[in-house]
C-alpha cells in the first residue's frame, strides 16, 4: 500500500499480545493509598510517566498542563495537615451510620509516598481564544486529566501506585504551591513503587460501593432507551 | 512471599513488551477526524471498549458515567448541524490571519464514522455525599474523562480510531440526546475503524501548533521553580 500523504503511517489494530498488555493495565489500575514502598522513584522512571501524560489528547493541542513534583518533606507535612482539615470536615457531612466506615478508610498517602505530583492546567495557554474550546471552555480541564490517567496507566505497568486525593480546600494547594490565579491545580497524586494491589477497587472490598453492571449504564440514540438487545 | 490479606494481589512492573504495547498506544493514539472506514464496529469489539471506559478510576466509585451509543442517521444529521452552526461562530473568533487554516481544518466525522458515542455524567449519582467529591465537585466530570481516556486507548489497540468533538452548544446535545437536567455531556465521541493515522497531531502537521518541551512544563517544589536539574 502507498501512502499518498507522508503525514500518515499504517495503524491497524494491535497484535492479541499487545492488547492484552494495554487491558491489563487498565483491568488492574487501582487507586493506592496504603501499598507504597519507601523504594525512590528513579528519576527515568519519573520521566517516561510524565513523557506519557504530555502525550495526551489536548483541546486544540494547548498542553494546558505543568507538572509538579513535590519531594520537599516539610512542604507534603503542610499539605497532609491541609487533607486532615478538609477530611475532618468531609467525615462529617456523611450520615452516622456511614461514618465508622468512612473514618476506617486511608484516603490518601501524602507523606508515605516517596513522591508526589501536582498535575495542573493553565487556564491561559493556548491564548484567548483555543480551537475545540469556543465552547466548551471546561476542555481544557479535560485535557489535563486525560493526562493524569495516561500517566496513572503508564505507572501501573511501570509498577508505580499512584493515588489521587481530592479532599482538599482548593485554596490551601493554591497557597501551599504558588499557584497563580489562572493556574487550577486538577490532580494531586501519590506516586510510589508498589508490590501488591488490591484485586477489586478497595471500596469495594471494603463495602463502601459496588461495580455497576455495564448493561444497567449504555443507552441507544438517545438517553434512557435501552439497545435492541444487549452487547453481547 | 504469602499474602495475609487476600484482598492484595502481586503487582509489580509488567514485562518490557507488555510496556512497550502500552507507551504504543499512548504514543501513537490520535484524534481522529478523516480517516474512518465505512465498516462497521463489531458488537463485540464495542463491548471491549465500553468496559475499558467503565474500568476508569471515578471519585468514591461512583462511576457516573453513562455510553449513548448513536447509529441513527436522522439524529446524527441534526447533531452535525449543530456541530456546524456552532462552527461557524467559532470560526469569527479566530485572528483573521489564522481563520483560513481554520476554516481549513476538519474538526469532525460525525456522519461518516460508523459510529458516534456520548459520554456523560450523571450527576446524582452516588447520592448527595460522594468520598473524594465533599470538597471537589468536579471530580464526578473528571472521572468521566479517565474513561474516555481508557476507551480512546483501547480503541487504538483494537484498530478504531476516536475524535472528541467539542464544538457544540451543550443546548443542542442536551436537546437531541434527550439528556435530564442532572446529566452532563462530557465527550461526543466518533468512532470507526482506521487503516492508517497522523504520525503526529494533525494539528501540528497542519501548522496550526506544536509540541511543547516537556522540561519547560516541569516544576519542583512550588510553581516556577526549575529542578536543580533536568529530569534525565
């Protein structure tokens, strides 16, 4: 086959090995907050995750991201300080008889983890006005955890956990690192070498929720109309 | 090495091949807009792709994801129309020296794709407290990007190019797709098969941006502080 347009190159689908590679990484992906090794992250390793999440998909290629990596110990000290605030606040807000439970769970593991990340988007780059983001000016949002997920799968097969927290006051990151007014701080990630993960979702081995069956969440030309017959 | 808690499964890094297979896909997945074969998905090869989506990481595992799978040519129509009216105004916000390139470009296959996909969230569910989203509302949408993320992935392995279409006023997708007050378009997805791709973004091959150096995106510490050295 010739390819009258140099910018392209063959893609078909990948050999049975090679998908079998890529849904492994995704079927056995977990959120870690309690399996981290104090083993450092080597700084190769650091940049092949991060190499990853700049290749993600981004609204009209704006690369809205920057990537902080956070090793200072007195710094993470203040951001886990700023979690137990937010937690202790979060804990509250559940109904009583859900609250032992909730209290049980590790939600995070800020200063465990021999490294973390603060993945942002720059809400300013691209300039004014950013092809794809007319308007949906949340893309750019977008693209930033799009990054945060090809670098989540690229740690898993790299033996890396990572972990997202999201109970934070978005002021105290803000505060604790820098960030200018247009900078949002999307994902704050724990980053460790790992030995074992857990099977399931710990949520769910810990009966806080469960899986949805697949059928119960796909419709068909249009919301609540549920397919001719199910996908096999 | 024996496992006192069944829950944990051995987790260390995959093989160099099984790496390789996964950095391919995040390196050569696109954002497809003409290269799309008239076949036809098989239901089959949907499935896979709908269960990468639903094995995304999402806040609390509230997996608040819904898949619209769109076939019908009639609403497909009406939705390229909306695509197109929304273009137009997009296309008078641009400099008048880009609006040629612009105008220029093919920002969608929303016809021609064998198929169309939206990907929404459901932002009830879970109910009013969700973990991880007490003080982060957003978290429930980004979830919903990780599995449009996971499916673009797979999707590249298994041969089937995707295009994230963003230039729609949300009325018109709300409208068309029948959506409830309570539930978010995320992603407006085409799919189809693909024989070949953009070796790089089509937008940069197109003149319209480039790739960033990834050590000028990288701080330490804090926003705009440089590593003491490059990553390697």
């Amino acid at each position: 086959m010739t390819h009258a347009d140099p910018a392209l190159a063959p893609a078909g689908p990948f050999s049975e090995s090679e998908q079998a590679a890529l849904y492994r990484a995704i079927f056995t992906r977990r959120d870690v907050r309690s399996q981290f090794t104090p083993r450092p992250i080597e700084d190769a390793t650091l940049r092949r995750l991060l190499t990853a999440a700049h290749h993600a998909p981004s609204v009209g290629l704006s690369q809205p991201w920057n990537f902080l990596v956070l090793r200072c110990p007195d710094l993470r000290a203040r951001i886990a300080a700023a979690f137990h605030r937010a937690n202790a606040e979060a804990s509250a807000l559940f109904p009583a008889d859900r609250r032992p439970l909730y209290d049980s769970l590790k939600l995070q593991g800020i200063t465990e983890a021999p490294l973390n990340l603060c993945i942002t988007c720059d809400r300013s780059r691209g300039g004014p006005v950013v092809l794809g983001r007319t308007h949906a000016p949340q893309m750019d949002l977008f693209s930033t955890v799009c990054a945060v997920q090809n670098l989540w799968l690229a740690a898993r097969a790299e033996g890396i956990g990572v972990g997202w927290v999201s109970i934070f006051h978005e002021e105290d990151l803000r505060h604790l690192l820098g960030l200018p007014d247009h900078v949002v701080p999307v994902a704050y990630l724990c980053l460790g070498h790992v030995e074992e993960l857990h099977k399931e979702p710990e949520l769910q081995t810990r009966g806080w929720a469960r899986r949805l069956p697949l059928d119960d969440l796909i419709f068909a030309d249009g919301w609540g109309r549920r397919p001719a017959q199910p996908a096999p």
